[in-house]
C-alpha cells in the first residue's frame, strides 16, 4: 500500500511538473541572443526576457550582482540564500520604468492573470494557464545599494534565476524548482 501512494505521489508530481513550462528567450536588437551554458553575452543596451507560459501564472526572480549569491541558490557552493526564504515583491504593473530589481536578499515576484493584471510589458496575452509576455529590461534597480542604473552603465555581470517556491502554512519553504538561471555579461 506504502508504495502504491508513494508510486501515485511521483506520478502525480510529474504530471504537475509536465503541464507547468516556461519558455525563456532573451532578445536584444531584435535577435535571439542563445547563450553557452547558461552565460548570455550582451551589448550594453536594453534587452527583452520573452516568455511564453504553460500552467505557471507566476514565478519568483532572484537577481543579484554576487556570483556567490547564484552559485549557492544553484547549489554548487554552500551559503545561506535570503530569496528563498522570502515570499517575492511584486514589480510594478506593465513595467513602466523597464527594471529589473537585483536583491541579494528578496525576490522580485512576476505573474500572469490576466491582460490588465501582469508584470510584464504592456502587450502581453493569454489567461492565467497560457500566457505570452515580454519583460524589457532598460535600468537595474540595485534595492540594497538604493541605486538604479541603466543597462548601459554596466560593469560587471549580472545573475538572475527564475524559480517556483513550495511555502508551508507558516510561510517556510518547502520545495523549489529553478525554471530558468542565467549569467549576463554587458560588453
């Protein structure tokens, strides 16, 4: 009986990790910009997070300046990770000021319900389940240092993981699953 719940359990969670997919592409100067091993080079100009969605309204955005911050929310090295002990903020409807927010202690929090209530660029569309949206990103607000930058000052990279959080009743987590991670280079 034991492993005939725990059988149901893993097929249940695959089939919830089958219909939730995100799709991530990042555009700059109107091209794809394909990345090795996850290191994207860009020029130092604005740039586009395109996003087409399957089952996942939304999903949290950890971004940060330190490498050692993303190396360790990948796992690879150990050091306590802040985001994920924080539930996310939300970014400002349709983007306006075309930011990403860099923590290295919350989360930025970037949803889909519906074509008047998202984080993203004013054109996105679709319902809650499948949705496609774009995210320009022209500033870095840098929470910690109370700074915003333009993508064109630049100097060092910048590491952002897109993931899904699992919190219990009290709000500690319990699981995640990281749906997209990448190290931007501005040269």
């Amino acid at each position: 009986m034991t492993r005939l719940i725990m059988t149901l359990g893993l097929l249940f969670t695959s089939i919830m990790s089958f219909c939730q997919q995100l799709e991530v592409s990042i555009i700059q100067g109107g091209e794809i910009i394909s990345s090795t091993f996850d290191q994207y080079k860009l020029a130092k100009s604005p740039f586009t997070f395109q996003l087409n969605s399957e089952g996942m309204e939304g999903f949290l955005v950890g971004a940060t300046l330190d490498k050692d911050v993303y190396l360790a929310a990948l796992g690879i090295i150990d050091h306590e990770v802040s985001w994920f002990e924080n539930t996310g903020m939300a970014d400002e409807q349709f983007n306006p000021n075309q930011t990403l927010t860099l923590s290295n202690d919350v989360p930025s929090y970037w949803y889909f319900t519906s074509a008047q209530d998202h984080r993203f660029d004013p054109n996105a569309k679709g319902t809650a389940k499948s949705w496609t949206g774009n995210r320009t990103i022209d500033k870095i607000d840098i929470l910690e240092a109370d700074k915003l930058m333009s993508v064109t000052d630049l100097t060092q990279p910048i590491y952002v993981i897109f993931y899904q959080a699992e919190y219990d009743e009290n709000y500690s987590l319990v699981d995640k699953e990281i749906v997209f991670k990448g190290e931007f280079t501005f040269l």
